[in-house]
C-alpha cells in the first residue's frame, strides 16, 4: 500500500472502533509518513471500561469485534506456519473495506503505559529495538531501567522493580533521557546520531 492507501483504510478502521475506546491512534509506518510500501495498519488502543449492557457484563471491544467477524469484516490473520495470534493485547487480523483486504495489526494497552507502546509501536522495528536495548550494550535504555511486558520499569533502591507511569509518548523519552523525535524523523541512523553509539 501507498501512504495515501493506507492512511484512508487507518481512518476507517480506527473510526469504526473509536466508539468502543477510551483512545485510539494510528501507530506504525502510517504514523510515519512512509511513503509507499506498507504492509499493513497498525492501531493502538486504550479499550473502554467494562460495562453492563443489555443484561451482560464484559468489554465493548469484544462484542463489536465479534460482531465484525460474524459480519465477515474482520478476521484472523494466520502467520506462514498457519498460527493465529489473537489474545487481549494483540490481534492480528484482515479487514474488509469494500474489495479491499487490509491486513491490520491491533495492540492494546493502559493508560500508565501508553506512552511506552505509542513508542514502540510506531517503529520501525530497528529503532525501537535500538530504543529498548540496555545503553551497556549500545542502546538507549539508561541502567537501572528496563521495558517488560509492556511497561517501563525502574529499579529502586531495595533492587526491586517498580512500574513508570508514561501516559504520553513525551514521557517515555524524557525518562529515557532522549528528545521526542517527530515520527518521520525515526530511523536508526537518526537514533545512533542522539546516543553516539556504534553500529
């Protein structure tokens, strides 16, 4: 897909499950501004509460995206080796849009970690790897903190680890000690430029 592709397609598909979100954008190579060649439409989504309605009990996103795939627009998306991936942070899937596929890639996360997955999750994948990595070893992740299971941690005196609320991307690279770089800027030739690392 072209950007101009697949910033429509983001739109839709982000449109069509705002109403079950607390916050919802756009991630990826989309976010980017990659021009052309994009594989498929990222999202990151904060899901709304939980809630009763008519008679049952659990998350809205669940039962819109049951409905979608009874509708026959959404479904999983299988890897070469014929896996689904489909848990409660990641879903990989098709999207129908008129004669269109769309293969989409769904993330979830909370509030406290927002920041930290809008981050990595608009990539590209070297430089977010790059960004996780221990500053020992050439990356920017400073000692004393780490990113698992989705979460910036950071060690406290006792040597144990404590969760870093970063509710905006802002604040993920401020504890990290690294300028928000604009996302059409990220690239891992930009970020060994900000760490003066070696290849």
């Amino acid at each position: 897909m072209n950007l101009s592709e697949a910033r429509a397609y983001a739109e839709m598909i982000r449109a069509a499950l705002a109403p079950v979100c607390a916050k919802i954008e756009i991630a990826g190579s989309v976010r980017r501004k990659k021009p052309d060649e994009i594989k498929d439409v990222e999202l990151l989504m904060i899901p709304a509460p939980q809630r009763p309605v008519f008679g049952k009990f659990g998350a809205p996103i669940l039962w819109l995206m049951d409905d979608l795939m009874e509708q026959g627009i959404l479904r999983k998306r299988l890897d070469k080796n014929g896996r689904a991936a489909w848990g409660s942070l990641y879903q990989r899937a098709w999207w129908k849009i008129g004669d269109a596929t769309v293969p989409l890639d769904l993330f979830s996360c909370e509030p406290g970690n927002w920041g930290a997955l809008f981050a990595i999750r608009t990539g590209p994948e070297d430089f977010s790897h790059r960004l996780v990595t221990p500053r020992r070893f050439g990356g920017g992740m400073p000692d004393g903190m780490k990113q698992e299971d989705g979460w910036l941690w950071r060690m406290t005196k006792s040597t144990d680890w404590e969760r870093v609320g970063v509710q905006e991307e802002s604040d993920y690279f401020s504890a990290l000690g690294l300028p928000c770089l604009p996302p059409p800027e990220r690239d891992l030739a930009r970020l060994k430029e900000l760490f003066r690392v070696k290849a």
